[in-house]
C-alpha cells in the first residue's frame, strides 16, 4: 500500500469511528450530532438523538456532489448576518451538497483539524465513487457482500434457497428459471448443507454474472475455442492481436506532453504482438494466465468450505483478499475506458481549433439558470448555477456585478476591436462576457419590458446608476431585435445577437431557413423555451442546431427526454461546451447549406449498423417498485429530417440483470457531423407510460467500431454501473439517395 493510499485509510478510518458535529438551520437551531461513516463507505449518517422520533438521515455517498469549506451557502451567508454564528468561526463550517447540488447540509467542527478531516475523507470518498465503473465494482467483495448482508434478514451470516431467491428478485432484478437456480446454487454450495456462507455466496455471484455472450465471442474468435468451457477459453497473443487489429480497429491511448507543456492525448494503431501482450498485463488478472501470455474469459475464485473458519463476514473479506476475487481479462478490457464506445481521444480533450470567431461554434446554453424544478413553483438558487455549470454549461442567465477580481469583461480587446469579426474562445479565454441590451432611457424599478418584435423580455434595473454600468458591459453580444437576413446586413454587425423564443423560431425555421442560417455566419443568435412550458420542459435543440443556432437554451433544471441530448453534443472536443460547426454550416453562402434539401451532398453519408446485444446490471427506475424490469432499448438518430429514424428491440421479460437482444439494425445518414445517436433502455409496462431506466448519447463522429460498452447515465445524468453491449460498424454509403427514411421523435 502506497503512502498516499495508507493516508487515505487512517483518515476513512477516523470517519468510521465519529465525531461530534454540529448541523446548523437556517432559522438559527442547532443539533449536536455524532456523524459517522458506514463501517462498508456507501453512506454518511448520525447518531440518533433521544428526542428525535424520526430515523436519522442517510447521505450516500453516490448522491454526494461536493463538500464545501467555510460559509460559501446561502444558509451560512443568512446565520452570519443574522448573528447566528460569528465570522471568526468559518475555519469550523464546511457544507455537503447533494442530491445534483439541490440539498445541503450545514455543519460545524468542533476544530480545524477536525473540519479538514471531514473535508478531505468526503472528496475522497467522492473521488472513488466517480472512478469506481462496473469492472471495479464486480471484483469488490465488500460490493457483492453488501447484496449478502442485505438479504441474511435472519442474521445468521448464511442466506438459505428462498433467502437467495428473494435477493435476485428485489436486489438483482432477475428472475431465474428454477433449475437454472438450482444448479447455481448447488454448485456453489461446497459445503452441500444447503446454506450459502459469504464466502460461497461471492461464488454464487461469479457463477451468475458469468458473461455468456462474451462467450460467444471468444469462441469465434479463437482457433480452439468451441472445444473450450466458459471457465477456461481464452486467449493468446496473436489472437488478442488479430481480433483488435481487424474487428476492433482498436488504438492505444497515450498521454505525452506538447512543446508548450500542454497534456495531449494520441491514438496509436495496434500493430504489434508486444502490443498485445500489454494489454494482457494490463487487464489479466489471474497470474497462470497472465505468465503464459492469454487473456481468459472468466477467472477462477477459490472458495472454502470449512464452516469454522467462516464465523464472520470480515475472515471472509480476508481470505478473499489473499486469493482475488476475479473476472475475466476479457471482460476487464473491454469495460475499461479505451474500449468504450466514445472515442477518448475526442472525449478527454479539447482537440478542435478554438481560435475562430464565436459564431462559428455550437455554446452549451441553459435557460432561467437560477431555477430548480419548474417555472412557477421553483426554487430560485444560486447553487443552480454550480450544477449547470459542472454539467458543461458555458452560458447562463443572471444577474450580476464585477466583483474585486474584476473578470467581467467590460470593453473591447485590444486585438478584437473591428467589429466584422467576433473573438474566438482563445480569445475570451479567463474572460465572462455579459449578453443583454443596452439601454438609454430611465424606467420604473422592478419592472419587465417586452417590445412587440423582441422576444427577450429586459429586466429594468431599480435604478439609473446600476443601468448605466450596466450597459459598460455589453460589447460582443449586444442584443438586438431579430430582422430578417437584408435587414441585418445593413445594419448589424457580428457583435449584434438575437433571441427567439421557440414558437417564433420554429415559424422563421418553415418560411425563411436561408436567412436563419446566413446569419449564423456572422453572429450570434439563440433559441428559448417558450413560455407556455412552465414544467420547465424543453423544444428539441436539434432543430436549432442543424439550422446553425449557436446558442439553444435550455431548461437544465428538469431532466426530461430532450436534455440528453444536450449532455451527448456536448460530450464531445473535451467536454469544454463549445462544439466547432460543420464547414457546410460555417461557410453557408458558398455551401447553399439547407436541411430541408435532402439533395444536397455537403456531407460523407454514413451507414451505421447497430447490434443490440445485452445488458448489465439495469436497475428500477424508481426505488419504491417491486416489479423486476422488463427492459428493451430504443435507438434514435437525432439530425436532419431526412436523417431521423427510430428503431427498438424487442422485449425481455423479468430481467435487468443480464437481458441478452442480439438484434441488428441499420441507420442511412446523411449528414453524419449533424448526427446524434440516442440509445434509451425503457422498462414495458402493460398499464401505464413505460419508464426510461437509462439512457446514453453521443454524436455518430464519436463513436468507436466493434464490440464497445455503453456506461448508461441514470434519467439525472447521474453515473449508473449499469452498461449496454452492443457492435458498431460505420461504413461509407456511396448510393444514400434510395435509403432515405423520416420518423420524428
């Protein structure tokens, strides 16, 4: 154990045993609680006081978004005011946020020291958590020993058949066909007196996870590998090689540092045995196999069966400990992060050139900011913000001033002053630039004008001075009315930006597509949720991305169907929020770019094939439902109409464990840089609307060929362990005309 790794323990440790904390209210009151963490690091709880009737709560440490120092919260900033607490006792306080930065809890230390120790022990906690995928979790024994420990209600540290079966229904959303269970059960059961102990229980888990169609592939693609049992195909280095050479098409990822410092990442092709043999050093596990140069499919967990020395759970974690609790290589490699199905390459990078003027660039936009839940009811808080934000979003709405360190940005740069060009993100780099209107007149305080042609209402400041500063700052992206394309040209220069409100923008998007499009050339424009959406419900941004929009706001506050959407564009050029646009839409004078016109070949046509294989360790869309899920993905192709096209699988009946499709299907796309892919995983239900379990989406420019795993993100864009199994071929398609499909979603 390293040291770093041995401070890490000595402060989890501490957390373990508590301490006295204390949890402040925003009307003043204080409770003294003991704060702990769980002995298993899934949750933070107290002790319960006597007087309290109700349980104490549970803070998981999977919900967890950030822990805070000091009095930066609203709740904190109100008791300083109120006298409640004194300023020299911020080196005492720190918050927790969770629950997407919605809830907060406020506590106090007794001292410093004890203050950072909880500081430090929940970021790491929640730094484990977020690189914790399902490959970690599945050779964790603590993990598995969780779902032992939940089901043993009896406590006698041993689960019985019904035990056992009752936890694959409520825990593992699987039913099992009787004999199936009876054969798992009895070949885990060493001991044969019809109980599990924890120790054969972790066999029991192996034994069911096993990967059968992972199986399959392995057979097909080694030389001796029909001949071989699940157990004990594997393999060697030229097949490893063969197989990531002609059906992965699989590079190496490489870190290396530019000339200027900057860390890069490069691809480079898989050409070599020693290559190969990398990787089976990477991601075997099981030594034997490893020394003789194989990567093997399932590994072999050596389990006891002396019922003495099992007496306790934590003899049981030792011995697992000694012997390794193992999965395949095979598996291992393909769930790690290279072989995932987005390109790392485009995914934890800024590769794209940012040096080009902000109107050429697709910006991560989000609409009210400030809000929580819906329009109306709505909280308005400014830790929206920090979720937005930590989401990819890059431009917000709010009201604000400059603060000492003085970033807003307030006249123009020195080398961006002629007003034909606007800078590029290079340029504003470290830099907040504020879009609004300038303003000549005095009005009433408090109030919101909306001319007859403008659809951005302007919130009128209480008073001259505050919009007169105000209107310092709109340089760049000054708002104005928008004209038509003549109109604008006369008259408008490329630091002019309009909104339109969605209704409005869908209209001009039917009648007038050239002028939209043109002026994005130039300038900056940006789309709204109209006002009849106040559930906070969003519009396709899709429409507006294909007809060049930079700026399609949205509702970040209500995770619906469309915000994935979003969160997939914006996966790529390293996550920053900024997505360059496609030559055809940037240079759309000469290009006659138009996504009605189906005719046009601007773009390389695609053809994407699809192989909807399996699933893992699909969870219930809500925790209070006791039906096991009956899952089946729907995949959707969000871009240009001609383009749009939705297909599903079928349905699997009582499993969310393991459901298993192989089902192909074929997408012609035409515009593939405009082209999103939306994969959802949806739970049928005969009586009401089906629920959406998980989902994931990226752009088709990202998207890796071969046998990949999708790491689903759960409907609040949270991470899941759970993962879709599926093949992906992208081929040139040199006769697209004839294959040309419409659905809308």
């Amino acid at each position: 154990m390293s040291n770093d790794e041995k401070r890490t323990t000595d402060v989890l440790n501490q957390l373990k045993f508590g301490t006295i904390l204390v949890k402040q209210k925003i009307n003043g009151k204080k409770y003294p609680r003991r704060f702990f963490l769980h002995e298993h690091e899934d949750f933070i709880s107290y002790e319960e006081s006597r007087k309290t009737f109700g349980k104490p709560r549970i803070y998981r440490i999977k919900d967890i978004d950030e822990v805070r120092s000091g009095f930066r919260s609203r709740t904190f900033d109100q008791l300083v005011r109120n006298g409640s607490i004194s300023v020299s006792e911020e080196d005492l306080a720190f918050t927790i946020m969770y629950n997407n930065h919605r809830n907060e809890v406020h506590l106090m230390a007794p001292d410093v020291t004890t203050r950072n120790l909880w500081i430090v022990g929940v970021h790491n906690l929640i730094d484990q958590h977020a690189h914790k995928s399902q490959r970690h979790l599945i050779t964790e024994e603590n993990w598995i020993l969780n779902y032992f420990r939940e089901a043993d209600k009896d406590r006698s540290n041993t689960l019985s058949k019904r035990e056992c079966r009752r936890l694959l229904t409520n825990s593992l959303n699987v039913k099992v066909p009787y004999t199936v269970f009876e054969q798992l059960f009895r070949k885990a059961d060493k001991s044969q007196e019809g109980l599990l102990s924890p120790e054969e229980f972790v066999g029991f888990f192996q034994l069911l996870t096993q990967r059968k169609d992972l199986y399959e592939i392995m057979k097909q693609y080694t030389e001796n590998g029909r001949s071989h049992s699940i157990e004990n195909v594997h393999m060697n280095v030229d097949e490893l090689l063969s197989f990531l050479r002609i059906v992965q098409n699989q590079k190496l990822t490489i870190n290396v540092k530019t000339h200027d410092g900057r860390d890069q990442i490069i691809r480079e092709s898989i050409e070599k045995p020693e290559q190969a043999q990398e990787l089976i050093d990477e991601f075997e596990l099981d030594t034997g196999f490893r020394q003789k140069g194989q990567l093997s499919l399932d590994g072999t967990l050596h389990i006891f069966v002396n019922r003495d020395l099992a007496s306790d759970i934590q003899l049981c974690k030792e011995r697992l400990d000694n012997n390794q609790l193992l999965i395949s290589g095979f598996r291992n490699m393909l769930l790690s992060g290279d072989f995932d199905i987005v390109n790392p390459s485009h995914a934890r990078q800024i590769y794209q050139n940012m040096t080009r003027p902000l109107c050429d660039y697709y910006i991560n936009t989000s609409h009210n900011t400030y809000l929580f839940y819906g329009q109306l009811s709505g909280e308005s808080n400014p830790e929206a913000y920090n979720r937005a934000l930590l989401a990819g979003c890059r431009a917000v709405e709010l009201d604000c001033y400059d603060g000492s360190d003085d970033q807003l940005l307030k006249e123009p740069l020195v080398h961006a002053a002629n007003p034909r060009y606007l800078p590029s993100p290079e340029d504003l780099k470290y830099k907040v630039i504020v879009r609004s209107r300038k303003t000549t007149k005095a009005t009433k305080p408090n109030i919101i004008i909306q001319s007859e042609d403008d659809d951005d209402p302007i919130f009128d400041p209480p008073s001259k001075r505050m919009q007169y500063n105000l209107g310092e700052l709109f340089i760049f992206l000054q708002n104005v009315p928008y004209r038509d394309y003549d109109y604008a040209k006369h008259n408008y220069s490329s630091w002019h930006s309009s909104s339109l409100a969605e209704t409005r923008f869908e209209k001009l998007s039917r009648s007038d597509p050239t002028s939209l499009i043109l002026q994005t050339t130039w300038r900056t424009l940006r789309t709204y949720p109209g006002g009849f959406r106040q559930d906070s419900s969003n519009a396709n941004p899709v429409t507006a991305w294909i007809h060049g929009i930079q700026m399609a706001a949205l509702n970040f506050q209500n995770e619906d169907d469309i915000m994935p959407l979003c969160y997939g564009k914006f996966l790529d050029n390293g996550g920053c929020g900024y997505v360059l646009k496609p030559t055809y839409l940037i240079n759309a004078h000469e290009t006659d770019y138009n996504p009605l016109n189906p005719k046009l070949d601007l773009d390389q046509a695609k053809v994407l094939t699809l192989t909807i294989i399996s699933a893992q360790f699909l969870s219930r869309s809500k925790t209070d439902i006791s039906d096991i899920p009956d899952p089946y993905v729907m995949i959707s192709i969000q871009g240009v109409p001609c383009d749009q096209k939705i297909q599903k699988t079928k349905v699997i009946e009582n499993n969310g464990l393991d459901p298993i499709w192989n089902e192909k299907f074929s997408f012609n796309i035409k515009y593939s840089q405009l082209a999103l892919v939306y994969f959802s995983v949806y739970d049928r239900d005969s009586f009401t609307l089906d629920d959406k379990l998980a989902y994931f989406c990226l752009p088709l420019t990202m998207m890796q060929t071969g046998y990949r795993h999708i790491h689903l993100r759960a409907n609040n864009n949270d991470l899941t362990h759970s993962t879709l199994f599926v093949h992906v071929d992208i081929q040139d398609d040199d006769d697209d005309d004839d294959n040309i499909t419409s659905t809308r979603f």
